[in-house]
C-alpha cells in the first residue's frame, strides 16, 4: 500500500530524512520509533502534504501512485490520515461542523454522495461515546480548551469517521496519562482491518504494549537503522535508543 | 434665507469659519495619517446635496426635511449642529442644504428605520431619543463621487440607539461621514459597522458617554480587495463614571487594500469606575494589503478599567494545513478560517436578521478580498 524509497527530504535548505526507505501492505500496523530529532514529525508531515518539506529524492508510492504529487487534501480523500501530535485549535468552527464539513469534502472528492448532517451527527455520536467524547466538546470549537488527552481522543474519533486505509499516527501517546492512553489504543485497535494499513510513530515503547505493532523500524538521524519485530520495543526500552543507533553506525 | 432661519445662520457661519480654519485634512494630519482625503478628492467639493431616502416610518417616529430649516420644530432647532465638529464635520453642517432630522417620542419602542444614501456632495442627519425611546437605524451608504454626511445622534435618558451601517464595495467613491453622538444617563448606543471599502471610506466616530450608567458599544466587519480602503476612526470620552465602551473590530485585507482602525477613548478627571475595552484585529491576504490599527488612551481618571489590543496577522498556516489534511479543499479551508476570523464581531449583532443581511454581504464581498 505504501511504498517509501530513498527518501530525501529537506527543511529550510537542511536535510533531516536521509535515504528513508519502508513498505507497509495494507493489513499491517508498523511501528517506527527514534529519538528526538530523527526525523519522526519530518515522515509523517512528508505524507501528508504539508507545505515547507521539500523532497530532494526518492519516492512515496502509494498504492501506485506518486503521493508526492498530491495535495494534502486530495491524499485525504484517496485514504491517507495523519493524527497530529499537536492538534490545531480553530475558535469560530465548532467541532462537529469541521467534522462534517471534513466528512463531505472527501466524499465529494471521491465522487460520493454528501451526508447531511442529522447522518453526520447520528454516526459521531455513536463513535464519539467509545473514545469519551462529551456531545459538549463536540459543540465547541475545534480543539479549543480541549485538554491534551481530549485532544487525541478528537484526532482518533476522525480517524474512526472517516475510515482511512493509511492511517499515520504522530506521537498519539505523547502527554497521555496511562487511562487516556488505553482508550486511545482502544480506539486505534477497533480500527485494525485487513483492508487498512497504520505508521504508529512513537518515541516510547510503552505505547507498543497497547497497540501490537507487525513490525519495527527503528529511526535515527534520518535513516532506518534498525528492524524487527515487537519485540524489538521491549530491546530499546531495556537497552536505550544509543545502543542500536550506535551499533548501526 | 429669511428671518425665520435665522437660528441656523449663526451656527453655520461658526461652522464655516471653523472649516476654513481647519481645511481639508491630509496626511500630515495625525488623525488622517492613514487616509489622505485631500488627494481622494482632488478638485471635489462637497458642495452639493446628496440624496437621503428614509424607509416607512414605524410608529411614533416623526420626520422632519432639513430642506425646511425654517419651519423646524423646537427640537430640531434645540439639537441641530450643537454637538462638537471637527473639521469635516464643520463642512459638511455649513454646506449641507439637505438632510432630514428623526425623532424618536418618550418611550417608544421603533424600529428598524431604513435609510440610505446616494449621489455626491453634502447631507445633514439629525436622529434625537427621547426618555426610554429606542430605535433601530439600518443605514445604507450608497453614494458615489466625494460625498460628506455628517451626523448627530442625540440619545436621551434610558434610551436606546442601535445603529446598523452597511457600506457596500464602491470603487470611484470618496466617503467620509461623521457621527456625533452623545449618550444621555442610562442610555445605550451599539454599532455595527460593515466595509467593503471605498477608494476612501471612512467613519468617524466622536461619542460622548455624558451621563452615569450610559454604554456605547461598537463592533465592525471590513472585508475588502482590490484598492479598497475602509476607515473607521473612533473617539469614546467617557465624560463621567460608571460608564461602559466596547469596541470589536476585525478587519480582512487582500489585494492592495488598506484596513484602517484608529480607537481613542479619553476617561476625563472623575469619571471613576468607567470600564472600556477595545480590540481590533486584521487578517492579510495580500503581500500588498495594508493594516493599521491604532489603539490609544488619555485616562485622567484614576480608578478605572482600560482594556485594548490590536493585531495584523497572517491566515495561520497550522490551521490551514489542519483543514487541508482533513480533506478540505485549499479554498474552503482558507474561507472557513475567515470566517471564523469574523464571526466573533458579527456575533455582537443581537437581531438574527440583521445577521443574516451582514453575513450576506461579508459572503459578497470575500471573493474580491480573497482574489490574489
């Protein structure tokens, strides 16, 4: 489903990924982990189109076509969903009004037929009570005085809306105390299908012990220096992220 | 003239004299650093009489054509051209010959009055609120050339002025119109203002909250593109305590236009306990748009609240980036973001409709401010 190759990718004129190279078929959930400023935030901004990260060479193929190519809201529509490690606040659009308009826009894109709103909310609330998202936060604005763990539960709820088949996963379980981050990966786990294929980007293991990765990358410095499989996690948690980037270099 | 306007011939020869003193503001005038008037209007006078229209009048409002100086009723003679002029103010009381004066009895409850109006040159406007009257005053401002309108607003004890002005887009024109309002005890004056710019517009406002327990709050939407320029230009004296002022501004500049907001609040010595807050923000949409706003304070009162803030600032690119990634076309995204921008100041209209009248000109003119 996704194929990453050589992947060069430059911020302001300074190479962060280095040669990044990666496939996930859909079914599969993967894991990368690194530390601080390996380049994580860098892959998953890179997939989802975001202005500013510049490939200078390699390749995103994604279920054949050059996802390079495509705006970040057209990867939306082809089945591409980055939950943001820091999810934007937006005062003036309410919550439940970005999700439809977002619900709409992508099914517009796909050439499918725009659900009105009794539809939207009936579907939201349903998902929306498994993750513990209140009908009040849905009627506030976007993230707006959302604590960090509501936050995610926010980015989560999407996902489960709109029914992604790349789903990436930036830092889901930075800020998040041990509750919110088991219905987090409850909520994550709910959404494993053999049609769906999900990046789980982490910098700490213990997020791993909730959602069971197939496979392992490890990043540093902008390459996959190591790969294995789960328990991979409990080696780096047990012998720090220094030993295997050592070892590789 | 004859006799019988001889009251008015005073007044207006002190007008003239003040005009003529002053002269047309330029630049280099403080007040107009951000709008030069005398360049916009070139050779232009505002000499001859634009044309006013005033919608079905509701009951217990009584109109009065300033055509007819004298046979002015008392109260437009007790009212007319007697609160402060600066010096557009001045000029248009001395050269306006038409206009019309409002007036709202004891205790009625009127409203809304529609009024608009067109054509170039000069108009006069007297509204008056007597005790506990109240009144919505829906103003169009449609005219074309140089036009100057100068008007004054006599808001009487516990009463109520609500003051809902639209300016649509007018490129050619030069529209400068000042407002003279004086807010009596436990009176309440609200505007709310909508700009889709001018090749000069500006509003200015001069209000005085002038007894105990009066409030003046003003808010405002420009949305303009192009060459539009949109002025308004506030002074709130809070002449005695426990008085309120708000002020709401915000402001979207794309192509070459120019969003102008300059808000002076005075608290005079002993107007302990007023309490005013005044934000004005701006969004640009073009490299070549322009924003200035000028918050400014003379407190000479000691015990009082002031509150202000003003920024220009950029469609935030984390949020549009959010939007996009969701799905939501550039467009889209970049319209909801405005909207959102402005929703804060046209959520201080109470009445749903006028809401509505105003989204539907903010809906027109953000195609032409959202054009690169």
């Amino acid at each position: 489903m996704l194929e990453i190759k050589d992947l060069h990718v430059a911020v302001d004129g300074k190479e962060i990924l280095k040669g990044l190279t990666l496939s996930i078929e859909a079914g599969q959930v993967h894991a990368i982990m690194g530390p601080n400023g390996s380049g994580k935030s860098t892959l998953s901004y890179v997939l989802a189109g975001r202005a500013g990260y510049e490939i200078t060479s390699g390749s995103i193929t994604y279920n054949g076509e050059d996802l390079n190519a495509l705006k970040p809201e057209e990867r939306a529509a082809k089945g591409v969903f980055l939950a943001m490690q820091y999810p934007v606040e937006i005062p003036g659009v309410t919550t439940l009004t970005f999700l439809k308009t977002a619900l709409n826009a992508q099914r517009r894109a796909r050439g499918e037929k725009e659900v009105d709103a009794m539809t939207v909310l009936k579907t939201v609330r349903k998902r929306a009570a498994a993750l513990k998202v209140s009908e009040e936060m849905l009627k506030r604005a976007l993230n707006v005085g959302f604590s960090g763990g509501e936050k995610k539960r926010l980015e989560i709820l999407q996902m489960s809306l709109f029914e992604p088949k790349l789903a990436i996963l930036d830092e889901t379980d930075s800020g998040l105390d041990i509750d919110a981050l088991k219905l987090v990966a409850e909520g994550v786990n709910a959404l494993r299908g053999p049609e769906r294929a999900m990046l789980v980007i982490t910098h700490y293991q213990r997020l791993l012990d909730y959602i069971v990765p197939d496979r392992i990358h490890v990043l540093a410095k902008g390459r996959i220096v190591a790969e294995g499989g789960k328990e991979l996690a409990h080696e780096l948690e047990a012998k720090g992220y220094e030993h295997i980037v050592g070892k590789a270099a | 003239m004859n006799a019988n306007a001889h009251w008015l011939d005073e007044r207006r020869a002190e007008a003239a004299n003040r005009f003529a003193a002053l002269g047309v503001p330029h630049r280099r005038i403080e007040d107009w650093k951000y709008s030069d008037l005398k360049t916009a209007i070139g050779s232009a006078n505002d000499e001859a009489a634009a044309s006013w229209a005033v919608g079905a009048l509701p009951d217990g409002v009584e109109l009065f054509d300033l055509a007819n100086t004298a046979a002015a009723p008392e109260w437009v003679r007790a009212h007319l051209g007697t609160l402060p002029q600066n010096a557009l103010a001045s000029a248009s009381f001395a050269h306006a010959r038409a206009g019309f004066a409002l007036r709202v009895a004891r205790n009625k409850a009127a409203g809304p009055l529609h009024v608009e109006f067109a054509k170039s040159g000069s108009i006069r406007v007297l509204v008056v609120l007597e005790e506990g009257a109240s009144l919505t005053l829906c103003e169009t401002q449609k005219t074309d050339g140089y036009s100057n309108l100068g008007l004054e607003f006599v808001v009487g004890v516990n009463a109520q002025l609500t003051h809902i002005r639209m300016a649509p887009h007018a490129a050619g024109a030069v529209q400068v119109e000042e407002y003279a309002i004086q807010i009596a005890r436990d009176a309440v004056y609200r505007a709310h203002l909508f700009n889709a710019g001018a090749k000069l517009g500006r509003a200015e406002f001069q209000i005085a909250l002038a007894g105990e327990n009066s409030g003046a709050h003003l808010s405002g939407v420009s949305v303009l593109g192009g060459m539009a320029h949109a002025d308004v230009s506030t002074h709130i004296i809070h002449a005695v305590g426990h008085t309120t002022s708000t002020q709401l501004f915000k402001h979207i500049a794309g192509g070459k236009s120019r969003a102008v907001y300059q808000g002076r609040i005075t608290v005079e010595q002993g107007a302990d306990k007023s309490d005013s807050r005044q934000t004005a923000k701006a969004l640009l949409m073009g490299e070549r748009a322009e924003a200035d706003l000028k918050p400014e304070l003379e407190i000479f009162a000691d015990d009082v609240k002031c509150a202000h803030g003003a920024a220009v600032g950029d469609l935030d690119a984390n949020s549009l980036f959010y939007l996009r990634a969701r799905g939501i076309p550039e467009a889209e995204a970049r319209n909801m973001l405005v909207r959102a921008f402005l929703e804060e100041a046209v959520d201080e209209i109470a009445d749903e409709s006028i809401r509505a009248t105003v989204w539907q000109a903010v809906e027109d003119a953000l195609p032409g401010a959202m054009a690169p």
